[in-house]
C-alpha cells in the first residue's frame, strides 16, 4: 500500500495518486478524465458523441419559466486550489463563481466542486456547495447530479438492487436501425441489437428508478478483468423530496449518476426557483465512488454484494470527519430528536395505537405533507420502532418542523411546534398523537393507504414489449406501456367496481388512464364504484376520501347517482405532473381530497359513485388511487 497520495498539477490536468487508484480531473474544470484501476487504463467513456467522463451539471431556466427543463451546464471550474494534501489526505476544491457578463448564459450560482482522495481508499468522495448571493438574478434549477459515463466496452452487467440487476444492452442497440423509439424517447425497442439475447426487449432508463430511501448503492460489474464501479450514496439529507421521492440511478451506456434534485416523478412543485436577492447556500454531498475486484472472473458478480457491506460502513461512518468545507458539519456539530407517535382513530381503538414503522422526519417549516415538494433545505428521516418510538440523530443545524406519516392510515402529520436545532442539541418532544381525518364509521374501502397503487390490478405488459427482467418480478409495474393495456381489457366500456362482490386486486386497474380511440386520440374515462345502502341518514355528510398516489394532468371529477351532473358534486381542476404513468412507478407527489356527500344525493339501495378523470389529450394522463372510503356520518 502507497504511504502518502501523490498529486500532480499538469497545464491542463491534475493527477491524484493513492497507489489503489489514480484519478485525472481537467485543470481548473474539475471534469473527471481518467480513472485507473486494477489493470484498466480508464474506466471512464471518453469517445461518446456527446457526453463522456465524470462530471457535475445541472439544468436551469429563467426565472418564471413553468418548464421543468431548460438549458444544460456542464459545471467547469475557473479556478483550482488545493485545500487539503498531507499523508492521509488530498481535497481539491475546483470553483466557478457568477458575474453579469454571463447572464442567460449560465446559472446564476457560486458553485464549490470538492475531489477527495484518502490514502489506501479504494475510491473517492465528492461534494459540492452551492451558493446563490443576494445580487444574483433569479432562476430555477431544474436539475443538479453527478454522471460517470462508464467504458462501454468493459462494463456490461448493472445492479441496483438485490432482485433489480442484470447484463444491459449495448448503448449501440438503442441507436436507429438497432433500436425503435416507443412513446417517447427513453424508451426502445430493440429489434436488432448487437447480441441477440436482447432482441425484442425493451431498454429505458426509468424502468431501473430508485425510491431515495433505497438509493444507496447501484453501479456496474466488468468481468474481463473482474471490476465494480459503485456510487455510494450514505445520506439523503441533501436530496429533494424526502425519502420516497423516486429518481434514476444507474441506466444503458453504461451510466451511473448521483442525483440530488430533479422534478423526476414529481413535476414543477419540485424546481428550486429563486428571486432576484434570495440568499441560499447548500452541500450536496458527499456521494462516495466505490471501487472493488476479485481475482476470479466466475465471482464478479459477487462484487455487488461487497459493495453492499462498503455502503453501510460508509452509512456509519455519516457524517464524514474528512470534509474540510466548514459547510459541512461534523458529528458534533449537528443535533438529535426523539419521542413516541401514536395514532387515534376512534373508529378502530378506543385508545392510542402505536405508530409502528410510521416515517418521521425533520423538513423546513411548512405544511403537513410539504417536504414532499420541498427541495431547497435538507431533510432527515427515520422509522418508528413497534413501540412508536423514534430518533431522529445527525441533523444539521437549522429550524425544522416534525413531520410524520403511517402506513394504514390516510393523511399526513405535522408537529405545530417549531423546533431549532444546534450543535449537541438533544430534543425529546415526548409522547405525540396523530389524529388521521376521519368523520364517521367506514362504510366501505377500496385499496390500502400507503400512498402506492401496487396492490390494484397492474397488467401483463403487451408481449411486444417485454423486459426480461420484470417478468415474474415483484416490481411488475415497471414494464412498458401497462397504460396501453385498459383500453385492450376495457375497449368499449369503463371499469365498475362493486362494493361487496369486486376484489380489488383483480378488478382495479392500477391507473385511470385515458383510452386510446385512434392514432394519436384518446377519450377520457368514467369509473363507477357502485354499493349498497340499508338506510340512509337524513340530513347528514357522508364522507369520501380519495387518497391518490400520483396524479399527471388530470382532472378529477365525483359525481353522485348522476353522471350527467353538471357541476360535479367535486372537481380537483387540472393537477399533477409527476409522469409516474409513463415512467413506471407506482407512484409520485400523493394526493389526498376529503368530498362531502349530503345524504340527499343518496338512496337507500344501490348507488353509484361515478370517477371522471375529464382530460384526455395524451396517454399518459391519469390518476393512480392510493386509497378509497366512505365514511357515514359522524355518530
């Protein structure tokens, strides 16, 4: 093993040297060039059309722009400095700072990139401090991440998960002639690609998204020699949307990224927009590049399964000691918080329920259920114990407000008290109550509330477009094009759902979509949920809740024994924009409408409840249900 880390500063290149692995950045961009590592001169693609290496970018637009996507920047450095070089460690800090004569031509940001070797690590960090001054212009970020593009001709087999993993295509399969584009560009099928294994299958990158709180380790195996190249990500504080927010990860050419925000499954509510004078200042960061190997080529794959063990060590070791930005705080500077949620529903116990495996977490103040579309601070998260208890440790220094939800239960919780963390900060709020919404008894319920629609009817994919990997998978969802699929089990008439008789799991289709009538024409979709009444309470509010989870411009209108009603009893307007139909997840931003229903609009006998979803100028418009009741009137 090498005593020291050898830096070398070229014109235009810097050279770190652990005697593990050497690592080549731009001077002063701060563009990952080369890594070489067990025998591979480069792991890293440099002869892409396009993009190639490692680098830090991100998307941005104009302030006031409604665009989730705007103009690309590939973050290069205008100056370099060593910050850090002794035996144990070297930090380069590769900086770009903002001025006028570059307005509408890049983001208007201070942006830090930090490089971190460690002596004997068989691998390297990286973070970056982002900084908008108050005589910045306004803009949004869109998008900011970290990219590998990784030798294609070395790197063949993918992992990001235990039962997600498997050898990819070549990025040449995708090209015209090799590959046709589906619905929209990500998407294709291979018809003649390079090894014939993979003809007939389809290739996109969302079908291999991550929730964040799975989004710890995925990357790539080379098996000629035997190499693992992993992004290693210990903590989501710094990414956007808290802890289920889904994003890509690893994906054909072979590419491995490190995201920290985008409004992937989400839309607008997620860009970061600042005005004019918004002063604003964050780390994301670090993410740890893990390199493994084995001598024998028959245990590569083994090398995921190292690469696990390495990231919880990394997950232990969070906070990092080695940063030298003081904007990164260390384990002692940072604060803890701790109690006990229950939940009461007095519908379901006469006293307090344990919130066992309830999601609590700290996010800047806000709205019950808003650090779901927050992006701009950080987030920390845990799971209650079976006993309710939770402790929340690591947390950065700020003002946060509590927030929690529970699995089973509708809604979300907010602790009203403000709480303000400082370093060494041990806060215990005690025994807390959430109080889920809830008028009257159940009458009836369709689905489960855990803010997914994997438990309603997905589909088998149209045999046209299959990916291998799905196939039996728990994750049958991430199949392409299941939207397609209602019109072909629903060609003439809507989905109707019996109270009492119908099974959800086989008799709700996942998504209400629209239903395709032509070449490019769709008609929008009326769902009947029909029940029975013994007697009806004069004079009272039922109540319907519809918890939905994942919404892409729809209209979501109730009607009552009338379809015809115009107005609807209820309207949501057009919302949504996460795209979790097309990009399958089973999921995005949740949703949750409470509608009145005067006993007026009710018989005694059959009823039926009529779910227009009004807009129908895409396939991908829809709403995917998390959870359906109706609640009589309060007792």
């Amino acid at each position: 093993m090498a005593t020291h880390i050898f830096t070398t500063k070229l014109v235009d290149l810097v050279v770190l040297d652990n005697g593990v692995l050497q690592l080549t950045l731009s001077n002063p961009g701060g563009i990952v060039k080369g890594i070489r590592y067990n025998g591979i001169d480069n792991l890293l693609e440099l002869h892409n059309e396009d993009l190639n290496g490692g680098f830090w970018d991100l998307n941005w637009s104009e302030e006031g722009s409604e665009k989730t996507r705007g103009k690309f920047d590939t973050i290069e450095g205008t100056s370099l400095k060593v910050v850090v070089e002794n035996e144990e460690q070297v930090e380069l800090s590769f900086t770009r700072t903002w001025d006028p004569s570059v307005e509408g031509k890049q983001s208007p940001l201070s942006i830090d990139r930090r490089f971190v070797m460690l002596r004997n690590c068989p691998g390297f960090y990286s973070y970056a401090i982002f900084e908008h001054t108050e005589d910045f212009p306004g803009f949004n970020l869109n998008t900011t991440r970290i990219a590998f593009m990784l030798n294609k001709d070395k790197f063949h087999y993918m992992a990001v998960a235990d039962n997600r993993q498997r050898y990819m295509p070549s990025p040449d399969d995708r090209l015209p002639g090799r590959g046709q584009p589906l619905a929209y560009p990500e998407a294709v099928l291979l018809v003649d690609p390079v090894e014939p294994e993979f003809k007939g299958e389809v290739d996109d990158k969302y079908q291999y998204s991550l929730e964040n709180k799975d989004n710890k380790v995925h990357g790539w195996i080379c098996t000629d020699p035997p190499v693992g190249f992993w992004q290693i990500t210990p903590s989501n504080e710094f990414r956007n949307g808290g802890p289920f927010k889904q994003d890509l990860a690893s994906h054909v050419n072979p590419t491995t990224l490190a995201i920290f925000v985008t409004s992937h499954y989400a839309g607008e509510d997620l860009l970061l927009k600042f005005k004019h004078g918004e002063k604003w200042k964050k780390v994301f960061g670090p993410v740890f590049i893990y390199l493994n190997s084995v001598s024998d080529e028959q245990n590569a794959l083994t090398l995921w399964n190292d690469a696990k063990e390495q990231m919880k060590k990394e997950v232990e070791s969070w906070p990092y000691s080695f940063p030298a930005s003081d904007e990164f705080p260390k384990s002692d500077q940072r604060g803890k918080v701790r109690g006990k949620l229950f939940v009461y529903d007095r519908y379901i116990s006469k006293d307090n329920i344990p919130a066992t495996a309830a999601y609590v977490g700290l996010a800047p103040p806000g709205d019950e259920g808003s650090w779901q579309r927050e992006s701009k601070g950080y987030q920390f998260w845990t799971t209650a114990n079976e006993n309710g208890a939770f402790s929340i440790t690591k947390v950065r220094p700020g003002d946060y407000n509590l927030y929690a939800w529970v699995s089973g239960f509708i809604g979300d919780y907010k602790y009203e008290v403000a709480l303000t963390i400082t370093p060494g900060h041990d806060i215990d709020v005690g025994e807390l109550t959430f109080e889920p919404p809830r008028d009257g008894p159940t009458l009836w319920e369709i689905g489960i509330p855990d803010r997914s629609a994997a438990e309603f009817y997905v589909p088998d994919p149209n045999p046209k477009y299959i990916n291998k990997l799905y196939v039996n998978h728990p994750d049958r969802f991430r199949q392409y094009g299941l939207w397609e699929r209602y019109a072909d089990l629903y060609p003439d008439k809507d989905l109707v759902y019996t109270v009492g008789v119908s099974d959800y799991k086989k008799d709700w289709f996942y998504a209400q979509v629209t239903r395709r009538t032509g070449e490019k024409s769709y008609t929008s979709t009326t769902w009947q949920i029909k029940f029975s009444l013994d007697n009806v309470v004069g004079g009272g509010i039922y109540k319907l809740r519809l918890a939905l989870a994942s919404v892409q411009s729809s209209d979501l209108q109730v009607r009552v024994n009338d379809v015809d009603a115009n107005p609807p009893l209820f309207k949501t307007g057009v919302i949504g924009g996460d795209n979790a139909i097309a990009r399958h997840g089973i999921h995005g931003i949740y949703w949750l409408f409470n509608v009145d229903i005067p006993a007026a609009k009710l018989i005694q006998g059959v009823n039926t409840i009529y779910l227009t979803q009004a807009k129908s100028t895409t396939p991908f418009q829809g709403v995917m249900y998390d959870y359906i009741r109706l609640e009589a009137p309060s007792k």
